[in-house]
C-alpha cells in the first residue's frame, strides 16, 4: 500500500514475509515423501518412545511371498 510507511509494525516487506514462510517450511518435518512411505509401510508413530518402528504384517507377508515366488521361479530356471 503506498500510503502507508514501511516502519509501521504490520508492514512487512517481500523478503521478511519469504523468510518467514522458508522458516515454517522447513519446521514441518512431519510432511514429504520419505514420511508418507514410511507412514504406509511402517506401524504408527509413538511419540512418547524413541525406538524404531517395525513393518507393517502385510508389508511382510507381501515381501515374504515375494521372496518365496522368487526362489521357487530361480530353482526351476536353475535346473
């Protein structure tokens, strides 16, 4: 607004407003890629606990029949 003055203490200039958004950005730490796959992969966070989190069971029954699919697929290739 050209009739105010920049001193005012609700003027805020494009950079103080740029640097401020970069801050609040960079502070969300639950949002991203990494923590949606590690959100669908793997249990529930437990805040009050630090410990890693282990796979979900159909994460591990999917890889496990992969992995079973696999072997029986390379041993009847191997023969």
């Amino acid at each position: 607004m050209p009739g105010l003055p920049s001193d005012e203490p609700g003027v805020l200039s494009v950079k103080e407003v740029h640097a401020e958004f970069d801050k609040l950005l960079r502070d969300r730490h639950h949002m991203g890629l990494r923590n949606l796959i590690g959100d669908t992969l793997l249990e529930p966070r437990n805040p009050f606990q630090s410990k890693r989190r282990n796979a979900k069971r159909w994460v591990v029954a999917v890889f496990g029949l992969l992995v079973l699919g696999l072997l029986i697929f390379s041993s009847f290739h191997l023969r």
